[in-house]
RNA sequence: GCCCGGGUGGCGAAACUGGUAUACGCACAACACUUAAAAUGUUGCGCCUUAUGGGCAUGCGGGUUCGAUUCCCGCCCCGGGCACCA
C-alpha cells in the first residue's frame, strides 16, 4: 500500500483540473447562479503569508459544494493593483510600478494556484488594466455631469510623508493609515465625489441587508452617523450665525455661544478691544493638527469675542466665544452652548464662570396607574451620615421590593425641617446637621402600593451628618412598614433600589456635573413640563413657526476627496480649458491612459508628477478644440475596488461596463467574504458607486453585495500579528510543500469559529494531516462484494453527518463540519470492512475541503469524471433521528441516573422505568416526591423535598 | 466616554429553541509494537474527595426556573469600532 504522497496527488488533480476546464463558468442560464466573491488583494512584493488565503478557502469550500448542488458558481479573482507600495518600491529601484506589480501578480497566482483554487481565471480583472479602468474614468465622467463631482478648496489631510491628500477613511487616530505620520490640514484644490448626498439611502438600505453581520452593519450606521435635530438662527450684532443642536428642547439653557476657531463670522463680530486676543488664539488652533486638537481635550480653551449673541426664543444676550472643542467640519461649525446639559460646555462654562441654567430635570414614569389617583407632591429625602461609622441611614420595607433612604412630602415646611421632621418619625433619630443639598430636582411619577394611587413628585436630597445617636421610640404603624438599616457606604449604590434615589446618590459621589439624559423641561416657558421628546418637536415647530430656525439632519461622513498627487492611479478624465471659461472638460475619448514618465517621486507641491510632462499635459480641449491643460490628479486607490466585482460578470466587453442582461442574472453578489477592516472604506464607497450606476441605469440592482461575512485573522504562533517586522510570518508555499496543500485547507477551517482571530500552531496543522492520512488509509478496508453492510448505526451516522456537513457549510461552521468528518472517519475506521456506498458518500463530503485527496479517493475506486461533477448528497429525515436515547434521569435537576430507552417513549412509560430504577430508588427513600418533568426524547426530572 | 463582540479544561474549541457541560482536535501520561527512537495503535485525561459513591466547576455577584454556558439585573476583564459629532 502507498503512503499519502500529497505533492503527487495534488500536482496531478491540479493539471487534470485545468486542463478539464472544471472551473470555468457555467453560462446555462436555466440553471440558478451563484456569485460568491472574495475581496481582491494587493498584489504586495511580499507575497501571502498563511492568512491571507483563509478567507479564499473558505469560499472555495462554499463554491464547490453550491457547483455540486446543481449552481452555475461565478467564483472569479482578480488584482487590486493601482496604489502606493509599488509607486514607492517603483522610486527607491528605478523599476515602472506596471513591471514590478505584474511581477507580484504572477507570484501570488502562482501561489494560489498550489492551493487548488475553483477560481475561473478567463475572468480574471486588474484594476491597472488601461480596459479596465476605462470604466473606472467612465464612471467618474457620468458622476461630473451630474454635480456628483466637484472640485474644491476646502482643508483637506495632507500626509507629508506620502505627499498626498488623503480622505477621511484613509485615516486611523490623525495619522495616515498606511506610513503613521500625523495628517496636516492644508487647503488645497482637490477632486470630491459628493457622497453625502448618498448618506440617507446608505443609511436606510441597511435594512434591505439581512444577511450582513450585525457589527458591520452597526460601523456603517456609526460611520454615516445620522443626527436629526434642528438649526438654531442666533443674531450677532447685524450678523446670523445658524447653530446645529440635536436638542432644540434645551434652548432655554444656552447661556453662551461657541463658533470654531475657523468660522468665517469672526472677523466681522469680534471687538477692537478683544480683537488681539482673538487673532491670536486663531493662530495657535490653526497650528495644531485636528490629532492635537483631541489630544489636549483634557482642557477647554477659548476666548471672548467681545460680542453678545442674541437666544431667539428669550431674547438673552449671551457672549460669543471662540474655541476649538467646536469643529468646523460637523454642523454649522458654531454651537448653542447648554453647560447644565452638555458635559463639554459645563466643563467650559466652569473654567470661564459662565453660569449654569438647569432646563431639564430627570424624569421616570413607572407605570402609573391610568385608573387610580394621582397625587402632586414635593418629597424630599433625607441622606443621613454616621460619621463614627461611615454607615448610612436606609429602610428596607416590609411589604414592597423598596430599600430607600427616609422619604417624606413636604408639609407646608421648608426642606430641611421637612427632611428633619421624616426621618425623626419613620427612625427616630432626632439630632442631624444639615450639610448641603445634593444635586436638582428629580422628577418621577408611578403607582405607590402602600397607599394604592399615583405620585407625580419633584424629589430633592438633603444630605446631613448625624450628631449623636439620640432617638425617639418609632411608632408601631411606621415599624409595621419598614426596618430601620445602617449601611455601609461602598454597599450603599447596590443597596439602595429606587431609581431616583440612586441616581441622587450617584450625583453625590461623583459631584455636580451636566444631565444630558432625557427628561422633563423646567424653566422653559413654553416647554415646561413636556417630555424630551414633545419639547423637542415643539420647539422645532415654533422656531420654524417664526422663521427662526428649521429642522435639520447632519452626516458626520464627508464627501469623499477623490484625487491623489501621485503616479500609480487613474488619471482623472478632465482638461481645464481657458477658452471655455476656465472650466473642467471630460475627455471625450476613453481609457485616458497613463503616461510613460521619467520621474515617479511626488513633487510635494500638491502637484502629481504627471505635471511634469508637459507633453501630456498640454492637450485640446474636446469641447472647443483650443489649447487646453489636463488634471494632473489620479485617483485613489479605492476607486477600482468600488466596482470591481461587476466586471467579472463580463470582463471582456468593451461596449460598457457591464453588459445589463449579464448583471441581470449574476448579480447581485450572493456571498462577499473579506476582512473586516473593509466595514468603514471600501464596501461605504462600492455600496455608493453602485447606487450611482443604478440611479443611471447602468445596473439592475441598487445593492451590490446580498450577504457579507468577515474573516477572522490568522495570527503568528506567538499571538501577535503576522509580520517581516516580527520575523514570524508563515509562507504557505512551504506548507503546501511539506504538509500539502489539503492539510492546510482542512487545519485553516478546523482551527476556531472562521470570523474569529486565532493563532498558527503548527501541531494543530499536524493534526488536520493525521485526519487527512487516516482517510486515505481507509481504503484499505472498502469491500466490493457488498454494495451495502447493513450497518444501521453507521447508516445513521452517515445520514447525520450529510445533514451537519451540508449546514454547517452553508453557514460558515467549518470548525464543526470538519469535526462530524472526522467522528464518521473514526467510525468508518473502527469497521474491519467499509461498505463502499458509505465511503463514496463520506469522499464526496470531504471533497470541498481537501478537493485532491477526495479526487485521488474518487478515482481510485474506478471513477473516471470529476468528483466534483457528483451531486452533493441528501439526507433521509428518518436517519438524522436516533432509535433509542439514553433517557437522563434527574433529582432536583441534577442527572442521577441514564436508562436507554426508545426515542419516542411515552411520558408514562418514562415515569415508570425512572422510578423502577435502583439508583433512583436509593435518592427516594423517605423523600416526598413533589413533581414530576418530562421532556420527550430528552430528560425526566424527579422534584423532591 | 459611547456603540458592538467575547470570557467554558493545560491549549484551539463544542453544546439545537432553557434540558446529559467539556463533542472534535492539540498537548500530556501509561501501555503495545520496536534492539532503540520516530511513526502508528490502545487506554486515560476539568477540579476536589474519606472513592461501586459524592461534592464543586462555563469571568464575578445576585435573580427567574423543576432545571441556566443559554434568559434578566449589577460588576470585572479582553478584543474591535467611533470619539470634543453639538
């Protein structure tokens, strides 16, 4: 018998598959498709290391399977190849980007290729490819005609190091997300796509997306970041200045007004006298990086305009400030500030003496009840310190879950003689000191048990030190409701139970500071008394009313600045030409290629080194035919990946992006699996371009991607990230060489739940290989001469395990897939003779996680087609379920005893043989049995006292 | 700070809808085969224990339930995302 050679069984199905054409895609159209997709890589210098092809394997298992089911699979791959690392390796060697990324691709072929890959490689798309990128420069050119394309001046993240703009997904903490270093804001003339005006249906369209992951879903809604609101007019002397609030129902409490150091208003409505100090400290924000700018938020800084801004709705004057904990960018760039309820102005009204207004109190309704009375009260509470023990005066309550502080209703006294007065007759202490009222007023209204109606009361907190331990006898009606407690003061905050008093004693603990919750408007004129959410829509309604202000939705996402001051991309289709008015022209003649230079360094003036090529860059405009000058701008790297995958569909057509009957049938992409990373970038610009090409009529679906799941990374053995930087990156080429390119398949999908991170360990690939080897040795034992061994155990195992496989692929649960392989590869192993219906059947399941070995197997029990052209089995209903079952037998919960029994024994009948049992009977003796709980086909369980 | 995930043996991890916790694999140990080692095979493997049994264990504390890894409340720790977003 041969030993499992894998480099020959794997070298040779690899040649016989290509050469079979197995892979290539089905065009029949009577038959269902499948799209599944992997996100395309950067084809790098480096090469894959061990995780990258977690993700390819995982859909190469999916593919093969859905091609076994009976689909017509599109599974393509295809190059991402436009971008900075060969731009940079192209400067330091002297080598054209074109040359060294064509090199990259062919080694990173060459090592998917080991793996056994379904990919259909006719459909193979580069985004570098002068045909494919046509497309990209089409899109952009139907973008520019409908204003979706804009060129603007605003400040944009300049990274010095790569001496380009980047967008505002291209960053991570301040710093440029591929080299570190902190972004400058310059402004500069820049190329942006107006995707905000996609943010609502993005936002909305999630909901069309059932079958995304939760998480990733969630970042998109972050990264949108919808508010609604309303804009607030504030007059400035003779000028407007329009705030941004999410809540209009606290306009009331502004009691200053705050503009972003680069407001445009400034100027105008600052003093002489303050007119110093403004300039400069305009001066020192516009030094800072925004990165600075949050990392000093410890502190609030501003200064006074010298002007007073007038509340509209109270016609206050209150003074304008400049600071730059108010950003330019999000809303108007200029804020109502509320420091009573909004935890930064509180800290900047504190650090300038600005006062406080409160204009909301917390509110809770507790489920009053409608047909009972409702009484008005004003309650105060009394929190009582022992100072000789830091214990703390409560009442735990008879007959209601309330454990509180002495609580009474104000009788016509002041606070503190009512507080004295309550705590005397519900404790019987009489001597306190009073100390300080702690924190607002609390509003609550709910039923009260004990008198049987509803409070609607202002609660307030006093706090007092007790002075000696003086005490009065209680009186028994009071004892008969509540026990007087001393409790500690760190058991106080789980003691306590009633909201508002824990609240209060929050405030106490950690100080005064903002409200910013919800609750009941005070102060307020017109809003008193309303609910967060009425004040709001009442006052939104009156500031638009009096043509005041209006309802409005702010975006926290940002157009998308769409041009790079470097080599390696798109060209951006436009020539400006004087003639015409100076205006932007698309180049009617498409792809607009990139040209050949000398020079690929950045020029660092915001210029991109196709500038320098003066005979590129002189040009005729296409409209009047005059001497025009081309944009020198390329686009990002993100632009090709944004539709690459509809290309697939019809890679060679050069009539339009993609031909609208194909996408009819292919698209949308059933299954897109990639990097989690990705969640905020890439699928936010594909999900807008592709809603673009749909508003066009260029594609029949406006969502690209049906379901998405996330890869989890594959970490070094010693937990950390896979690094040259680390020396502990895993090349798969040597894997494939000594363990085979099976094992490492098998070991990649086994190794933990597939969308979470795990570490390599090389024991574990052992493992998968044992696994492997011990398949291949099983056809020793097939046996010829009976079709089938009656074997009814085995048979539904079998069954069972057609069932797990079969569902556990569908949802991405290779870890438990290959388990239930390796238990039926156990049991088949066990048998001296394997029936060679069950080891046909258990090849053809192993067949889409090792493909060679399976197609080896296959053959070698006299197949001449192609496993993979076999139908994927089905299981009977009948044998998923078991004959017998251990019945569990419980005492109070706990298994006592396991009796086998048939599966569909009747209640009865379970009782019966439970109690006939001697175990049982020993948990009996002298008990009284209470109950007894059957569940059928699983457990009986014996209540007794 | 806010929003998502997650916490189960020595390790990677299983567990359907609240019903036998620790499947499968790794590591480890003993035994068999061998001159020997490797490979392979067999067996054992959560902790404690006074041991034909019993007790305790799914981050910690409480609750609901006949029964909780699973549901509810509070807390701790780890990972990810966002962050002076008005």
């Amino acid at each position: 018998m041969e030993k499992y050679d894998h480099k020959k069984i794997e070298q040779k199905w690899q040649k016989h598959w290509q050469k079979e054409k197995l892979y290539q895609t089905g065009e029949d159209k009577t038959k269902p498709k499948f799209y599944i997709l992997d996100m395309f890589p950067y084809p790098s210098g480096a090469g894959l290391h061990v995780g990258h092809p977690k993700g390819y394997i995982a859909t190469d298992i999916f593919a093969r399977a859905k091609m076994m089911q009976g689909y017509n699979v599109l599974h393509p791959m295809g190059w991402d190849a436009f971008g900075l690392p060969a731009e940079n390796y192209a400067i330091q060697n002297k080598i054209h980007p074109r040359i060294a990324t064509e090199k990259n691709i062919d080694t990173f072929k060459k090592q998917l290729g080991k793996l056994g890959f379904t990919y259909d490689w006719n459909r193979e798309i580069n985004t570098t490819d002068p045909e494919f990128y046509k497309w990209t420069q089409w899109t952009f050119i139907k973008m520019f005609e409908r204003g979706l394309a804009y060129e603007s001046n605003e400040p944009v993240n300049w990274c010095p190091s790569c001496k380009t703009v980047l967008s505002n997904e291209d960053l991570e903490d301040g710093k440029c997300e591929r080299c570190g270093s902190v972004i400058e804001r310059k402004p500069m003339r820049q190329w942006v796509l107006k995707i905000t005006d996609y943010a609502e249906r993005m936002l909305n369209d999630l909901e069309k997306l059932p079958d995304w992951e939760e998480s990733i879903k969630e970042m998109q809604k972050n990264w949108i970041g919808k508010s609604e609101g309303a804009e607030v007019n504030f007059k400035i002397g003779e000028e407007i200045a329009t705030v941004f609030t999410t809540r209009p129902d606290t306009l009331f409490g502004a009691t200053f007004f705050v503009m972003a150091p680069e407001h445009p208003l400034i100027k105008k409505i600052t003093t002489a006298e303050q007119k110093k100090e403004v300039e400069k400290y305009i001066k020192a924000a516009a030094g800072k990086s925004d990165m600075e700018r949050t990392e000093l938020a410890k502190e609030k800084t501003g200064v006074f305009t010298g002007s007073y801004a007038i509340n509209p709705v109270n016609r206050e004057k209150i003074p304008v400030y400049i600071a730059d904990y108010v950003m330019m960018g999000y809303g108007t760039g200029a804020i109502m500030a509320v420091p009573a309820h909004d935890e930064r102005d509180w800290e900047f009204a504190k650090k300038y003496n600005i006062p406080i207004k409160e204009v909301i109190v917390p509110f809770l309704k507790d489920d009053p009840r409608p047909d009972k009375e409702t009484e008005k009260r004003e309650v105060v509470t009394a929190i009582v310190k022992n100072l000789k023990n830091n214990r703390y005066l409560c009442l735990k309550w008879k007959n209601i879950d309330w454990k509180s502080f002495p609580t009474g209703g104000l009788d016509g006294e002041d606070l503190v003689t009512a507080a004295k007065r309550e705590v005397k007759e519900e404790t019987g202490y009489k001597n306190l000191k009073f100390i300080k009222q702690v924190g607002g007023s609390i509003f609550a209204e709910f039923y009260r048990p004990h008198k049987d109606s509803n409070v609607y009361a202002s609660f307030k907190y006093l706090l007092f030190e007790l002075e000696n331990e003086g005490r009065e006898e209680v009186a028994q009606k009071e004892k008969d409701q509540h026990e007087v407690v001393w409790v500690e003061e760190e058991k106080i905050e789980s003691f306590i139970n009633v909201w508002n008093q824990k609240l209060a004693w929050q405030r106490l603990k950690q100080g005064d500071s903002a409200y910013c919750g919800d609750g009941l408007s005070v102060n307020s004129d017109f809003l008193n008394g309303l609910e967060t959410e009425a004040a709001k829509e009442k006052m939104t309604a009156w500031l638009e009313n009096k043509k005041l202000g209006k309802r409005a939705i702010n975006y926290k996402i940002k157009d998308w600045v769409f041009s790079r001051q470097r080599y390696w991309g798109e060209p951006i289709p436009i020539v400006h030409c004087p003639k015409c008015g100076n205006v932007a022209v698309p180049c009617d003649e498409l792809p607009l290629k990139l040209p050949e230079v000398k020079n690929y360094e950045p020029t660092g003036t915001g210029e991109s080194p196709l500038a320098n090529i003066e005979k590129w860059v002189n040009t005729k405009c296409p409209k009047c035919g005059g001497s025009a000058k081309r944009e020198t701008n390329t686009m990002p790297q993100w632009a090709g990946s944004s539709w690459y995958y509809l290309r697939y569909i019809d890679p060679y057509n050069d009539k339009a992006l993609v031909d609208k009957a194909k996408d009819k049938y292919w698209s949308p992409v059933d299954f897109y699996v990639g990097g989690a990373e990705h969640a905020t970038r890439h699928l936010i610009y594909a999900r807008f371009w592709h809603k673009f090409l749909f508003d066009i009529g260029a594609v029949n679906y406006d969502e690209p991607f049906t379901r998405l799941q996330h890869v989890g990374l594959i970490l070094a053995e010693d937990g950390r990230k896979m690094s040259k930087r680390w020396h502990n990156v895993i090349n798969p080429d040597e894997i494939v060489e000594k363990f085979g390119a099976d094992s490492m398949r098998v070991y990649e999908m086994f190794m933990g739940p597939f969308s979470q991170p795990c570490a390599w360990s090389t024991n574990g690939l052992i493992g998968a290989r044992r696994f492997l080897e011990k398949v291949f040795n099983l056809q020793l034992r097939i046996t010829n001469y009976e079709l089938r061994i009656t074997n009814d155990k085995l048979e539904r195992l079998l069954h069972k395990t057609i069932k797990r496989v079969s569902e556990d692929i569908e949802y991405f649960k290779f870890n438990t897939a290959i388990s239930a392989l390796m238990i039926m590869a156990n049991k088949l192993g066990e048998q001296e003779k394997i029936s060679i219906i069950h080891y046909s059947l258990f090849i053809i399941l192993l067949s889409p996680f090792a493909p060679h070995l399976a197609e080896e197997l296959w053959s070698g029990i006299g197949h001449k087609e192609s496993i993979f052209k076999e139908k994927w089995p089905e299981f009977n209903p009948d044998l998923v379920k078991d004959e017998t079952i251990n019945l569990v037998v419980q005492i109070n919960g706990k298994v006592r005893d396991m009796i086998e029994v048939s599966a569909d024994i009747s209640e009865n009948e379970a009782k019966k043989i439970a109690l006939e049992s001697e175990k049982i009977n020993k948990w009996l003796e002298s008990k009284e049995v209470i109950k007894i709980i059957f569940v059928k086909g699983k457990l009986i369980n014996i209540v007794i006292k």
